[in-house]
C-alpha cells in the first residue's frame, strides 16, 4: 500500500499517485501472503511493483528512478546471486537487508510507465525457528508531464509476507504444592512431582518417535525408578520396561519411543523424583523426535543435526542445613598433634587437616586449599592464583587526569582502553619509555620506537618514562572488574577502583603478600610496606588511590584438593609435610568451600628459629675463694683450676671437645680430672 503525500500549488490540488507494491511467497501451490516452512527449506519469494495507469485530468503519472529493498526476519537468510536482478543487488549481510536501484542508464525498465511493472523474485534459506515478518520497500518520485513542478513528490510504498517456521513446544513445569509452575521449593526427603507437556504446532505434520525424550535431574534429586506415565498401559504390551532406561551415573532418565503426537496435538506426562541433597537444581527436559511425518503425501522431515529438538526446564529450591567443619593441627614428629609447635630451620613440620560433614546433607565438590607461609616449602605447591578485584564505581564514564612527574612515573590507567605502548607512547606529552613488568620472566619489557609493542592492560600498572612534568588524562567507561593472574615474586599491578585502600588492608587481601611497594618521585626510590615488619597504620602504610601503580611481591604458596562428595557425618583427613627453609612466624591456614555455599577454616602455627651455637667458657683457678684470675705460688705446690661450660644457644651441643694448654712451668696431675654432671 502507497504512502503518499498531496501538494496545493496556485490552488490546484496534485491528486494522489497511484502505485501498487506486492509481496508474495510461493507455498508450492500458488503465490500466497503466509505460509509455514523448516529449517533447512529454501523460500520463494516474489515483489511486484505496478503503475496502474490511472486517469487524471492531467494525464497519468510515471515512476522512474526506483529503490526497493527487502528485509529478512532473524529465521531467515538470503541465498546471495538467486534474485533475477544479480546485476544491481547489494546485501547488507548485517540487517539482513537486500537493495535494488532501477537508475537510468544501468537497468531496464528504470521507469515505470502506465501499465508497467518490475517484478523482483528471490530465495532465502530457513536457518531457525520463529514466525517471520519479511517486509518489502519502494520509494520513487512521480512525475507529471502536465505538472513539472510536482515532479519531485515523493512516494514510498511496503507489502509483507509471513513464513512461519514455528518449532516443537515443550513445557516442563513441578508442583509447588498448589499448582503446576517453573518453580518450587521442597526439604530433604520429599517428593518431587514433575509434568511435561510436549505440543505439536504443525497442522501436516506428525510428530514421530523413533527418537527419545530424556531427562536430566540435577545433583540434588534422584529418579524415582518406573514412576512416569508417559506411556499408556497397552503401550507395546511388555516393552514398557524396556522403554525407560535410568543412566543413574549421569542422573539421567531416557524414554525411548514414546507415543506419536498428531497433528495440533500434544503428549503429556508426569514422574516423581526424590530431594536428596539441598541447593537449587535445574532440572532439564530435551525432546528429540527422529522425524516430522506428513500425514498425506511427502517426504518426512529428518531430524538432522538436532534441528527439531526443544528442551525446557524447571528449578527446584531443596531447603536443608549444609555444614562443614575443618580442624587443622601440626606436628614436630607426624605422631603428637597440636596447635603450634617451634622447630629450626632445616626441619620439617606435619600438618593434618581434617574435613567433616556435620550438616544435614551431602556436600559436593568440596575444594580445600591450604595456603603455606613463606618461610615453609612443599614440592606440589603451586607458585600462581588468579584474585579478581571488583570497583564500586557505578558511574557511566569517568575522566583521570595524571601529573607526571619528570623521570619514572607509576600508573595504571582506570578506564576501559585500546591503548597499546606505542599509541601511549605518542599520546603523552615527552613520553621516552613505557616499562611492563613480565611476571613469568620476573623481568621488565621496555617499550620505545623500533621495539615490540604490547597492550595496555586493564589492572596492569605501567612506568612512564617523561623528559619533562607534564599532564596527561584518559576518559571512559570506569573498569568494573579485572582478574589477576598473580605470580610468585613480583607483580606489577594497578589500582582501578574510586575508592582508595591502604597497603596493610591490600596485603591482607593477596594470598602471600611479602610486601607492597609504590614509586616516590621525588626521592625516586620505591617507598615499600612489608608484610610482619612494617606497622599497619604507621608512616608505612601509604595510601593507594585510583590511576596508582603498584609492585607487589609474593610469594604465592598453595596446595589444593578436590572431594567430589562427602556424605552426611562423613570425615576425610589430609595430610602433608612441608620443609622449614628460613626463620619466620606465621600462620598455616587451611580452608574448604563446597557447591552448597558453605566453609570452613583452620590455622597451625609454625616458628622457625634459626639455629644457633653458643657456647662460653670460663676457667677459674679455685684455690682460695673466692675463684680468681691468677695467683701466687711456690714450686711444688698443687694449683687447682676450674672450668665452666655454658651453653646459650637454641639447639643441642653434641660431642664437645675441651682442650687445656699447661704453660711451661706447670705439670698436669695425673688423675685429677673430674667433671660435673650436665645440668
């Protein structure tokens, strides 16, 4: 149908042109305006634009100059080349959109004079489900010779056609004690009643079961063996039991062959299954018919690649009481449990961990992670973690400006960025390098002209090297979060989030933070907050803002474990050594998280000593009291010396070896050494 426009000029009224637009798809039969079609189908289309010659006073009108487009739904797609107009089509393959323009000089008719008509014919392919509105377009000018001036009204005209690509519905609804709906919630130990209801849209077709329908009960329900109904009691007498099969390893049930649905009918079922663990499941149904059969004559439609298949599904909340209790202790000899102990370095410690399920359900996929100190080494530890960091910024877009200093400057940019080194490089005023910390490598990549380019990161801080102050500012959507890979050693890492931090409240959030340390340029030296020796909230715990760059060491130093289940009252214990290889104190945490949302955690502590010998001795000639130095004597008579041990260092003195040099005017006694009893 033409929309047209009307124009009054010396008060003489143009009458409404007349153009009629036409759009039809070919069924098999005849050119109709809706018809149904299946994947994988080829359409027909064809658009017909007419000049109906009607009579005015003035004569009639003529159209040249056309451009018709057509836009195809999201079920459909153009198979390029197949209109009869291939010489002029573009595709616009993004909308989904074809264009022809009738210009003189390139196509022929390019003017439609009374009577005239260009038909347009194309296919398209069906590549989904749904019912498709195809819309076609024409706009043009008319032209009456009588009437120059009106020469240029415009006139723009659409027609559609429908092609219904409808799919199998299925429904899959549970009881929530009242009525049928998506959702339910339940407690351990009830039943669970579940319908499904599977509908046949189309009016030729039946719906035919060579195929399946299964189902796939999440961890938290278990089948009731043989409670469907979905086949009849005279069903293939004596294959009923056949026909269900439960894969109780996948939680799964298959009904093979279920009953044909016919044509705008529908099957319907129901089963039970059993509550056996608590958290929310997802329980999923996948109808799957071998094929759409005609119930006259025809080729059947194969389910080829799973074209036909639907699925639905319906949530079950199961309420319950999930617990976990872990319990962690050490140990000097692996036999005497308790919760710190003192060795020296160079020895070993053992540590039991102890898992149990004190709650009124299974657990599942228990994760348990034990996060050594520094100062302990174990050879399955794992010397990476990715941390994600979250910004509180709600804002749409933000600006950062940065006043960098002559010389090193270390940043990060807190905004979403296609930056590289290279177009950093060029956008900051007096720019001579930008450094990145490889933290695989544990060394820098320097970025200047005529050297590798990399990306800048979100999250990654930089140093930007300027020959002269200057300032430099980024716009964009704030970054909303960004996890880390954080290695063993040191990382470069950048601060995005608008709200600032603290480097001992940072520390505390990185798994075996050593220390933090953020760039000074004035004394350009790095200012450095470590772990155990600095004081939290003293002169250095510097504040961290947005657009600051910061190293960070660690020393990332974990064990993991995976328990896939663990039934009620259930305990499972872990145990593990590690070496002491440097004095220190900390401690040993060990914590566990399961699929139900519940955790646990525990600490040891370990004190590393180093060891240490220390002995003095003092030797005192006991004649006369009290014990001196020296003394006075005549030849011949007996001198009388005491020596003293002590030991006070922290380990035990083994095998001592005492030696007493007699100066040339003394004789040793034979006999008359004795010692004391070690005390």
């Amino acid at each position: 149908t033409p929309i047209t426009l009307s124009i009054t000029t010396l008060g003489i009224t143009q009458p409404i042109p007349d153009i009629t637009i036409e759009k039809q798809i070919w069924n098999g039969i005849n050119w109709v305006n809706y018809t149904k079609a299946q994947i994988g189908e080829t359409v027909q289309f064809k658009c017909r634009i007419y000049n109906p010659n009607s009579e005015y006073w003035f004569g009639p009108y003529r159209y040249p100059n056309i451009s018709a487009w057509d836009t195809l739904p999201s079920n459909l797609e153009y198979i390029n080349g197949s209109s009869n107009y291939p010489e002029i089509e573009q595709v616009d393959w993004k909308n989904n959109t074809i264009y022809w323009d009738f210009i003189e000089g390139i196509t022929d008719p390019y003017t439609l004079e009374p009577y005239q008509n260009i038909t347009i014919t194309f296919n398209a392919i069906v590549i989904d489900h749904g019912i498709g509105i195809n819309t076609f377009k024409v706009e043009t000018t008319a032209q009456a010779p009588a009437h120059p001036e009106w020469n240029t009204l415009p006139v723009i005209g659409s027609d559609s056609a429908v092609v219904d690509t409808s799919k199998i519905n299925v429904e899959k609804q549970v009881w929530n004690g009242t009525d049928w709906s998506e959702t339910t919630t339940v407690n351990i130990g009830d039943t669970v009643h579940f319908k499904v209801k599977i509908y046949n849209p189309y009016e030729d077709y039946e719906i035919h079961f060579s195929g399946v329908v299964y189902d796939q009960l999440p961890y938290n329900l278990r089948y009731i063996n043989g409670s469907s109904d979905i086949y009849p009691d005279d069903y293939i007498p004596g294959e009923q039991d056949t026909l269900e099969i439960v894969d109780w390893i996948n939680n799964t049930v298959y009904w093979l062959r279920p009953p044909a649905i016919p044509p705008l009918g529908n099957l319907t079922f129901t089963f039970n299954a059993t509550a056996v663990s608590c958290g929310t499941g997802i329980n999923n149904v996948t109808v799957s018919p071998d094929a759409l059969v005609p119930i006259d004559d025809g080729d059947p439609i194969p389910n080829e690649n799973g074209i036909l298949d639907v699925s639905d599904t319906a949530t079950v909340d199961v309420l319950c009481n999930p617990e976990v209790n872990l319990t962690k202790e050490v140990s000097t000899d692996n036999e005497t449990w308790v919760e710190n102990v003192e060795v020296y370095n160079g020895e070993t410690v053992y540590f039991k961990i102890n898992i149990t399920n004190t709650g009124l359900t299974p657990l599942h996929n228990l994760k348990i992670t034990d996060y050594l100190p520094p100062f302990l080494y174990n050879s399955n530890a794992v010397n990476q973690v990715d941390i994600k960091w979250e910004n509180s910024d709600e804002d749409s877009s933000y600006t950062h400006v940065f006043n960098l200093y002559k010389g090193w400057n270390l940043i990060t940019l807190p905004v979403e960025n296609d930056y590289t080194a290279s177009s950093l490089y060029a956008a900051i005023p007096g720019c001579s390098l930008i450094l990145t910390w490889n933290s695989s490598k544990q060394d820098f990549d320097a970025y200047t002209p005529g050297n590798p380019d990399f990306p800048i990161e979100n999250g990654k801080g930089y140093i930007v090297g300027v020959t002269d102050s200057t300032t430099f500012s980024v716009s964009g959507t704030p970054i909303d979060n960004v996890t880390y890979n954080l290695y063993n050693g040191w990382n470069m890492l950048g601060w995005f989030d608008e709200t600032p931090i603290i480097a001992s409240n940072l520390a505390d959030q990185l798994p075996g933070c050593i220390s933090i340390s953020k760039y000074n340029n004035t004394t350009d030296e790095y200012d450095t907050f470590i772990v155990g020796t600095s004081i939290p909230g003293g002169p250095d715990d510097f504040i961290i803002t947005r657009g600051m760059g910061i190293m960070v060491h660690c020393k990332i130093n974990l064990i993991e474990w995976n328990i896939n289940l663990l039934d009620i009252g259930d305990s499972t214990t872990i145990y593990l050594s590690a070496d002491a290889i440097q004095p220190g104190q900390g401690l040993n945490i060990a914590e566990v998280i399961t699929d139900e949302g519940v955790e646990d955690e525990d600490t040891a502590e370990v004190i590393v000593n180093q060891p240490v010998l220390d002995i003095i001795l003092n030797k005192y000639i006991t004649n006369e009291e009290p014990f001196g130095k020296q003394i006075e004597t005549y030849i011949g008579n007996i001198v009388n010396f005491s020596i003293y041990i002590t030991h006070i260092g922290n380990i035990t003195a083994d095998y001592l070896n005492v030696t007493d040099v007699l100066p040339d005017n003394l004789e040793y006694v034979e006999g008359s050494t004795n010692h004391s009893d070690v005390f």
